[in-house]
C-alpha cells in the first residue's frame, strides 16, 4: 500500500499479496487467449503450464481453512488480515472456496454503500479517514476507509454468485452518490467507514471526483437508468421498490445526465 508514516507503511503487504498473484493469473490467462487466436502455439503451451502453475500454488499458499491469506510475510506465513483484495482472487479458487470468499466480503467488509479496505474486527481499523488530532489521515487510508470504486468487484461477484437483489443495494447506492452527493455525475475517492454520530451518512472524502469509480460503474453487469428505475413494477425486488420511491421525489438530471444513463442502460442488465 503507498500510504507511508514516520516508521514505514501504514498497512504494510510486501510483495506476495493475495492481488498480485490474480493480476499475474490474469495477465498469463490473456497471453493464452492471444497467442491462441493468433496460432503461437509454443506460447500459448508456456503461459498456459505457467498459470497451471500459478494456480496450483495460490492454493497451497493462500487459501487456508476457507479463508483466503491477504498476503504472505517476509518468512512465508500467512497474514490473514480480512481486505477486499481478496475480491480478486475469485478466479483462481473453488466454487466452494469462491462462496466462502464472497461471505467473508460480505459480511466483515461490505456496507451498503462501498466496501471497507479492513474489517473491523481488526486492531488496526479505523472508522473514519480524517480525525484529527487522534491519527493522521493516512494511517485510516488502507485501514478501514471504504474505497469506492471497490463496489464493480463486488457486485459483479454477487451476479455471478446468483444474488443479484443484493448487489443491487450497492449498485442503488452508488447511483444515489453519484447523482446526490458529491458533484452531479462523479463519485467520491473515499468514504468514512461508518456515518459519524448525528450524521445520516459517511463522510465524503478524498478527492470529489474519482475517475476509476466511474469505470467501475461503467463495468457493473447490470446498470439502471432513471427512467428504468422509476418505471420498475410494483412486482420488482423490495431493494428496487424503494428506489423508485426515493427517486420520484427527487429532480430529474439535465438532458446530459440522462444521455449519459441511457448509455450505460445499454449494457446487460442481471436484474
């Protein structure tokens, strides 16, 4: 993580995280596809034994009991600290380990507006991002903050898991942050982890716009527009109902938001 204080990283993770052995899963998995569909036999064979490999010792090293080892530390144990790099992984585990992966997720990390970047249960949480003078901001940064751009993973782990009335809470969300909080149309960098007392909502932090936010978005596998909102029957899921109710009471977006939403509502919907 880049966020560094007086005595080194904040939450440090080394060079054996649990992420950085999916992106390299990934990246040999896309060499395969190439090289195939462009007849380099030889180097489709090598990458392929190589993300075998890849595979076969992400299972040994980082998959223990049904929980999946944020990274390793520098004398091979694993450091089992519960993050959303986790998401990541999915790929690369069982059905079953990938179920037990996603409830973890879900259930120490997720809120219904982002994804916290540690679980609270853990020592080093922190609720919120700035709280001066008790700790300086980044010592929050990778250390409890929700991280909203987190919300693409999640919910398209939720699709692909068949629950798709509980990746629309995150997705209705994201909506209402991008459209009612914040400047219309951007997505906040960070959110406190919890609402402070007397605060209906976390606080907004980090910078107001976040461009990779808005590609997680983009990226979702289901996407809704105003209008397909507000029109959703009286049939539609509880988590749909209540966002027509919400948005019937709010102003319609300029005739630039709404080409904007109708763009993105050309994308499969799961819902």
């Amino acid at each position: 993580m880049d966020a560094v204080g007086p005595d080194g990283p904040w939450s440090p993770r080394g060079n054996r995280g649990n992420d950085i052995q999916a992106l390299w899963a990934h990246q040999l998995e896309a060499g395969v596809w190439f090289a195939t569909r462009l007849g380099d036999v030889y180097s489709a064979r090598t990458w392929n034994s190589a993300l075998q490999k890849v595979r076969a010792s992400f299972t040994r090293f980082f998959v223990h009991e049904g929980r999946i080892t944020d990274h390793l530390l520098p004398d091979g144990r694993p450091d089992v600290q519960v993050r959303p790099n986790q998401i990541f992984t999915a790929s690369l585990l069982s059905a079953q380990d990938r179920r037990a992966m996603l409830g973890a997720v879900m259930t120490q990390l997720t809120y219904p507006y982002g994804v916290a970047s540690l679980a609270q249960t853990d020592d080093a949480f922190h609720p919120y991002h700035e709280y001066p003078p008790f700790y300086p901001k980044d010592a929050a940064y990778h250390n409890g903050t929700v991280w909203t751009w987190l919300q693409g993973p999640v919910i398209s782990e939720l699709c692909s898991a068949g629950m798709p009335d509980t990746a629309f809470v995150l997705t209705r969300n994201a909506v209402h942050q991008i459209l009612h909080r914040a400047r219309w149309g951007q997505q906040s960098e960070l959110l406190d982890a919890l609402a402070r007392p007397g605060e209906a909502e976390p606080r907004l932090s980090g910078t107001v716009s976040q461009a990779w936010n808005l590609e997680s978005s983009c990226a979702m596998p289901m996407t809704i527009t105003w209008e397909s909102a507000t029109a959703r029957s009286t049939g539609a899921s509880p988590s749909a109902r209540a966002f027509r109710k919400r948005s019937e009471t709010s102003r319609r977006p300029s005739s630039w938001e709404m080409s904007h939403w109708n763009r993105l509502s050309q994308q499969r919907r799961l819902l």
